[in-house]
C-alpha cells in the first residue's frame, strides 16, 4: 500500500469497522447515558463466533454474518437483562463500573476457550485487488463498505419509520417524558442493547477477516477506538457517531502513512483529548445542551464508613510488620510485597477517585512514570535507588497532574474517558520515545532497590520497605483527609457547582488531589521498577488500572484503611486459595459485578 | 365517603412519600371527580410536583394509596399508568426537543395502535391548536414557550385520556398565552376529559377549577370548592395579593 488514495481507502474502511462499534455505543449512551466498556467484548464474542462458524461450521458468508448477529445480540440482551438492569435505582457510577466488570469476564471467557493465541480468520472472499485511480480496493474493503451503508440505512429506517425506533429516540431526549407517553423504558433499553451487540459482534467479525488474525487484545482496543469515535462525533449522538468514526479512520491512516504503525493509537487518543477539551460534546453536538451528566456526588455511592478503632490498625500494622520475624515462605513474603506495591497505587486512586470525585481509568500511567524516571535516574544518571524513586513519585506528581490537567474541567463519565486515554497516549509515547525510553526494548539492568548504600535484596528487607514506605503515605493521606483540604476534596466531590460558589478553585484542588495522588503511583512504579529490574511500555497497562479501581472499590471509595485491605485481599486471596493466573482476572471481574450490585459502598465505606 | 357521592375518578388516600430521610408528603388525601378540574395550589416546596410523580407512578409513596378508576395504581409502572387513561403535560413541558412538532404529538399516542382514528385526532389537534398547522415538520426546540406548551397539550391528549394531570401549565408563559391555555383547558374539560393540575398562581386556577386544594410542606392545609376558596381570606392573604389589600 503506498499512494495517498490507499490510505484514504484505508482510513475509510477503517473508519467504517469503527462507526459498527460507536454507533452501538452511542445508541446506548442514548437512551442510558452510559459508557458501555463492555461494548469492545461483545466485538470480540463476534470474532470467535465469527471463527467458529468459518473454520469448524464452514457457514457461507451470509450466514456466518447472520449467525454472528444473532449470537452477539443474544449476548447483548443478557448484559443489559442480568447485569445493567437491576442497576437501575443504583449510583450512577455502578452501571458503568458494572459494563467494565462485564467486559473483563467476556474476554477472560473468550480467552480460557479460544487460549490466547492468535487465531488466522480467513475472509471468505477472493483475494483479488481491483484498480480504482491511484489506488487498489478489494472484495473485503467493498463488504466492510456494503456492510457499513446497510446498516446504517437500517438503523435510520427503524429510528424514523418504526414505533419502537420513535421510543428510542424519545427516551435518548427525555426519559421522563417518554415513560409518561407510556414508553416501556427497559424494552427501549433491551432493543438498543440487541442492536448494538448485532452491530458490534459483526464488526469483529469483519476486523478479523480484514487483518485475516483474531486474538483476545481485540477487545479493549475496539472499545476504546468506538469510544473515541462517539465522543468526537458528540456522545449519543448517532449520525455524529458515524462521522466521528470515519475521521478517525482517515487520522490514524494518514498518521500511519506519515510517521509509522506505532502512532496510529497515539493519533487516536490525541484526537480524543483535543476534542474532549476544546469540544467536550463533541464536534457535532449543538451548543445548547450542557453535558447530561450528574452532579458528581451522585455518582458515588454515599455511605457511612465502617469505624476501625485505632488500636486495632495498629495491632494489625504490627502484625504485618513481624510477619517476616516469623517462618514465613518467601512466597508469601513476595505475594505481600505485591500487595504493598498496588496498596499504594490503590491509596492514590482512592483519594483521587472517591476523595475528590475523579474517577480515573489510566492510573497505571503514573506508575509507568514513576518506574521509568526512576530507573532512567539511577541507570543513566547514577542517582542513589532511593532518591531515585522519590524523584519517580515527584516525576509522577508534576507530570501526571500536567497531563489530565485538560481533563479537570469534565465530569462524571467523561474523566473516565479522558484519564483512559492519557493512560494509553503515556504508553504509547513511552513505546515511540525510543532516544529516551528505548522504545518496545524496554529497560533492563535496572539496578537492586537499595537504602543509604545498603542494597535491599532479601525478600525481608524488600517486604520491610515497601510496607513501610506505604504506611507512611497511608499516615500522610489519613491526616491529609481529616484537615481542611480534605473537606474541600469532598465538598467538590459531593457537589462540584456549590463548592465552586463557595470559592474553592476547582483547578487547584484538583491538582492538588492528584499531585499527592501522582507521588503515591509514582514512588509505587519507581520501586516495582527496581524490583522487576526490567520494564517496557506494557509493564503497566490498563488492566492495572483496572484492577487498582476493583481494590478501590473493595474498600470503599476514599476509604484509606480499605485500599490497603482491598489491595491485600485481591491480591493475596487468589494466592491463598491457588488460583490459576488465567482466572485471576476473571474473578476480578466478578468481584466488580458482585460489589456494585450488592455493596457499592465497599467493605469498608465510602468516606 | 357518603353512598351519594359518585366514586370520584382519582383518590389519594393517606399517601405518605419520603425523599431518603426527609418526609415530603404527610397523609395527603385528594380526589378528583369525574369530569371536574381540580387544581392543587402551593408554594415552592410544598410537595406540588412529588404529587404529580406519585400519581404517575415516577416517585413511589412509603404508604396509602392511589385509585384510578376504582383500582390501585401503587406497584404499576408508568407506562402501565398512561395505558389506564393517564395523560401528563409535565413541568416545563419536556417536549422531545429534536423531533418534530409532528412527532411529538404522535408520540401522545404510543399507547394506541388505531392508526386511522390517530390520524384523525392529530386533525383534531390542528383544528384545536391552529397555530401548530404551520409547525408540524419544524424541530418541536425551536418553538417558543408558548407554542410548546401547545404541543404539550396536544401531544398529552392524543392518548384519548380520561384525565390530564398538567404541572404549573401557565408556567413561564407570557399573558397572552396564559388565557389562551386556560380557556383551552376549560374546552378540554368540557369534552369530558378530568383535569388535574398543579399551580402556583393561585387566582388564575380559581378561575376554572371546581375543586381546589391548597399544600403546605406536604400537608393539605385547605381544600373545597373554587368558589369558596376564592373568597377564603387565608387564600387571600396567602396568594392573591391579600398582604397588600392588609
């Protein structure tokens, strides 16, 4: 593929694989105003369908895109039945997290059934190319295209000529309203589900004999890439959803024909971030309407905390601090620091995520940022390890505030989106920085975690360390929360509009939340660094971020204690009960679904 | 209640409502007789609205209950609601800004499928909304305050309601059109329909209910005929301007 021609094609035919995914996706946020993350699985359910119908049933083409329909929208209904609807009444952060939960469950099922490698999908179609101008296009480019126009001349007909299409379109206006018309809100919701799930099931299909290889990554780059489309056409916005997605085709086509392969999710999330924050309704969205989104404090479960009394924080402190005195295994020991490490992750999204109200879904990016100062200092500049992971937590604090800065004048849904794109674009710049990062090489050699000279190489002295180091942030964070900036980081959380008319500056206090939040991260990167001694752009990816949110929630948003707790029992119960790795994730997810729908306050309370 | 009165169309009875912790409704107890417009006058806060929800069924009463008709509307869902014969013009309107006029008022008859006899109402409409002859294929957005509380009027009567329940229907609205939608009202009520609504402006409502009750902070202070209550010099006092008169 060469001429400008080609990868204008390129750029469309991808950018119609896109509008398949962020037509669903805006249909739903529609009538729900949800997010749906697990949209990227009902894809991938597609694919493998898609490849069991190709490979073993040896369907005809029409038929497998039939059946890939059909089963994916199958699947659909069951989110929106058995996971979506009984949120109904709930906190407006619990279908969202619920549609996360989902998702990690699909893939993880996809992946224990189809293992994670690489399946070949092949296209069922001539692999001839014809010549049109400058360029070439062949048989898949003109179905994807086919494909693409069909559907949305379908959808068009059903939401302007049929009832059920009318009450979708009323209820995405006025919720309210069209119940009183006698709309049944849950069968809207069901037909939206149904064809987003068809729509995004042949998507994959079609992606997957487009690349001619299907694999379980699928997933989350599919559900970003559509969110991404829908929130630059304008979130809910159907026609702009479409539009939306064939601009991102051509950006990430042209970004790949001008700077190489590695750039085009970088294209993608950029394009995001500027449209969020010079359009955060989007390209198409008319002036008039403010972003549909709650006040933040409805978007946290209200609770009152479970009261630890101090004594026993500090019997249990002193438990986990003699536990090495004792004949523990090393693996224990080793499973434990892990615990530590992502209890001090966990300590800086509670407060940045249940503090203060920000819900972040790229806190892994800050530990990127923490790990790679550190290991860049202490290797290339022969910085002490110690002083080294503190320069990583205040690399973390001043860069990661910098970067999601833009995002601070969002709300609800749409800091999620943001702070999960400049998780990806931290990543993505890490793997093309190659004069700095060393790009997919990653860093190696990094040297031993050590104190004043002394190099910390026994599990012990490891576990002594890093238990300490997140004690300590835990003692600052607790006293934090109890003064005056603490109060002010809730009262924005609960109600964003009075704190503002009772003079705290959102900006500053934001920054604040996450410049604490950002040295926490970092200084947790910066020793995982010398303690893996090897680390590359994937090290810390978003299932970190994930699963970081899932040990937040399991303690209770903004809860301190309950990070910590939440971080040693998703960590440590799967080791304790020798849980295969391959169903870690799985069970995360589970524990996320079961959380929001029967504790959405967590163990411990929201604070 | 006495064997002489006719079973009245719809009766709360004793409803007790709470938003969380806090109490909205107190043993509120209104009826609405069958073809009657009864109005139910309060101040900010008064539980007005939260009235119009339980009826609807979008906010559920902690207690009591509420007949349409001679049978419990408590546990039904909205829609199960508007299909007993329930038509709302909400607060504001709530029109469905990007559709058409058009559009709206057909969307007033989802829960019929008489696609003639709709077609025939939607003329009717025209015939008692002239003005929205014009706008029928316009953005129902665009339309002024006025115009929309038109089409909110239309659209809610295109279910061929029993009864309208409308939310502080002159609301916004400039003089012109507060007459305008009194009188249509009125000729609402006149073919049939039972009104129910929710005012603020106390001496405008008088003016064509029959009934009339008055709630503050959630209890039913006053109720009677209009008539009476016109006269009533706490009303006076309260919402016609009677401090002045003092």
């Amino acid at each position: 593929m060469s001429s400008w021609l080609d990868y204008t094609i390129n750029g469309l035919i991808v950018g119609n694989v896109y509008a398949l995914v962020a037509v669903g996706l805006a249909l739903i946020f529609g009538v729900s105003r949800l997010i749906n993350f697990a949209q990227g699985s009902i894809y991938l359910v597609g694919a493998y369908i898609g490849w069991v119908a190709v490979v073993q049933l040896h369907t005809p083409l029409p038929l497998t895109i039939i059946v890939v329909a059909v089963a994916a929208a199958i699947v659909g209904l069951i989110i929106e039945r058995f996971g979506l609807r009984p949120l109904q009444n709930s906190v407006r952060i619990a279908p969202l997290l619920a549609t996360i939960g989902i998702s990690f469950v699909l893939d993880q099922l996809v992946m224990l059934t189809f293992s994670p490698n690489p399946r070949a999908l092949p296209s069922q179609l001539p692999d001839v190319r014809f010549q049109v101008g400058g360029g070439t296009i062949g048989p898949l480019d003109l179905l994807i295209a086919g494909v693409g126009l069909t559907s949305a001349l379908l959808l068009f007909v059903f939401l302007r000529y049929s009832k059920l299409g009318w009450a979708v379109r009323a209820t995405a206006q006025d919720r309210d309203a069209a119940m009183q018309m006698g709309v049944d809100v849950n069968r809207v919701n069901q037909a939206v589900f149904g064809i987003a799930a068809a729509l995004g099931g042949v998507s994959g299909l079609l992606v997957g004999m487009y690349y001619n290889q299907i694999d379980t990554a699928m997933s989350l780059q599919a559900t970003l890439k559509g969110v991404v489309a829908e929130v630059v056409g304008g979130a809910g916005n159907v026609p702009g959803a479409v539009i939306g997605s064939l601009l991102l085709g051509l950006v990430e086509s042209y970004g790949v024909a001008v700077f190489g392969t590695s750039y085009r999710n970088l294209f993608a999330f950029l394009l995001l971030v500027v449209v969020l924050v010079l359009r955060p309704n989007g390209l198409f969205a008319s002036a008039r309407q403010a972003p549909p989104e709650p006040l933040t404090g409805t978007f946290i479960a209200p609770s009152r905390p479970v009261r630890i009394p101090r004594w026993a924080l500090a019997v249990a402190a002193a438990i986990f601090a003699i536990l090495p005195l004792f004949p523990v295994s090393f693996y224990v020991l080793q499973t434990l620091i892990n615990a530590w490490l992502l209890g001090m992750l966990a300590l800086s999204l509670t407060l940045v995520a249940g503090t203060i109200g920000q819900v972040s879904l790229g806190h892994a990016a800050l530990l990127a940022i923490g790990a790679y100062t550190s290991a860049l200092l202490s290797l290339t500049l022969n910085v002490p390890v110690g002083l080294a992971i503190i320069g990583g937590g205040l690399m973390s604090a001043a860069l990661g505030t910098l970067l999601i800065s833009p995002s601070f004048r969002l709300r609800g849904h749409y800091v999620s989106i943001a702070t999960l794109a400049i998780g990806e674009i931290v990543s993505l710049v890490i793997l093309n920085w190659e004069s700095v990062t060393r790009g997919p090489i990653g860093i190696s050699g990094i040297p031993p975690l050590s104190l004043f000279g002394t190099e910390l190489i026994s599990p012990t002295s490891i576990y002594w360390f890093s238990f300490a180091v997140m004690v300590v942030l835990a003692l600052l964070q607790g006293r934090l929360l109890t003064s005056h900036l603490g109060r002010s980081f809730r009262a924005i959380r609960d109600d964003d509009i009075a704190a503002r008319a009772y003079g705290l500056s959102l900006n500053r206090y934001k920054s604040l939340a996450f410049i604490f939040g950002g040295f926490a991260a970092g200084v947790s990167g910066g020793i995982a660094a010398h303690l893996y001694s090897y680390i590359n752009h994937e090290t810390f990816n978003t299932q970190q971020s994930i699963l970081a949110l899932t040990v937040v929630i399991l303690g209770g948003l903004g809860n301190v204690v309950g990070a910590m707790l939440g971080a040693v029992a998703l960590v440590g119960l799967p080791e304790v009960f020798r849980i295969a790795a391959e169903y870690r994730i799985l069970i995360y997810g589970i524990v996320l679904l079961l959380l929001v729908r029967f504790r959405p306050q967590g163990l411990l309370g929201t604070i | 209640m006495t064997a002489s009165t006719p079973e009245p169309l719809l009766a709360l009875s004793n409803v007790n409502t709470f938003y969380g912790q806090a109490q909205v409704h107190f043993d509120l107890s209104i009826t609405v007789a069958r073809g009657h417009i009864v109005c139910l006058l309060g101040g900010n806060a008064s539980g007005k609205s939260t009235t119009m929800k339980i009826i609807l069924g979008l906010v559920k009463p902690r207690s009591g209950d509420v007949t349409f008709d001679g049978a419990s509307l408590v546990g039904l869902t909205t829609p199960q609601i508007v299909r007993r014969g329930i038509a709302s013009v909400p607060e504001a309107r709530r029109l469905f800004a990007d559709m058409s006029v058009r559009e709206n008022i057909l969307m007033g008859a989802f829960v019929r499928n008489d696609r003639e006899a709709i077609a025939q109402d939607l003329d009717k409409m025209l015939t008692l909304f002239p003005k929205l002859g014009q706008r029928l294929s316009q953005r129902a957005g665009s339309l002024s305050g006025g115009e929309q509380q038109m089409v909110a009027m239309a659209r809610a009567l295109m279910s061929r309601p029993r009864m309208v329940v409308m939310d502080e229907p002159t609301m916004g609205l400039s003089p012109l059109y507060v007459d305008r939608v009194l009188e249509l009202i009125r000729t609402i009520n006149q073919e049939g329909v039972s009104v129910f609504m929710v005012e603020q402006n106390a001496s405008l409502a008088l003016e064509i209910a029959h009934e009339a009750y008055v709630l503050q902070t959630g209890k039913i202070v006053l109720s009677g005929s209009a008539r009476t209550l016109k006269d009533d010099p706490r009303i006076r006092d309260a919402y016609l301007g009677g401090a002045e008169a003092a």
